[in-house]
C-alpha cells in the first residue's frame, strides 16, 4: 500500500532528511520526502496506522496536514 503524507513545516534539506528518518525507522516503512510537494510518499510492507504516521512526523517537529491513500491505476 502506498500512502501520501502532506506536510508543513519543512524548509531545507535537513528537515528532509530528518522527516524520512523518522518514517523509515518504522518496521514496514519506506518513505521518500519531496520538499519541493511538502509531502512524504510512504510504501508500506506492513499495516502501520495513519496515527502512528501522524505521530513520528508530529514528534520529530512537522505538521502533518493529510495522509491519503495512493491509488494505482483503475482505483487499485
């Protein structure tokens, strides 16, 4: 499952980093940040809540605006 997290805050490279750290150290997560969206695209190995996700990017200093579900192709 592929998730899009819409996120303030980050300004720089560093915040960047620091958002995609915080997410990949999740069991189960893969996460790749474009500052340029202010959003992070996760890939999930595993079932991690929407809370959880809230609350890593929350914690490390970020407001996280909305998390959505990526749809593939024909709402897959």
């Amino acid at each position: 499952m592929k998730k899009i997290i819409k996120i303030e805050g980050m300004s720089c490279g560093h915040c960047q980093a620091k958002v995609e750290k915080v997410l990949n150290a999740l069991d189960g997560v893969e996460a790749k940040v474009d500052l340029k969206k202010k959003a992070a695209t996760v890939n999930l190995h595993s079932e991690v809540s929407d809370t959880i996700l809230r609350d890593v990017v929350t914690e490390a200093g970020y407001e996280v605006v909305s998390i959505e579900e990526k749809k593939g192709l024909f709402g897959k």
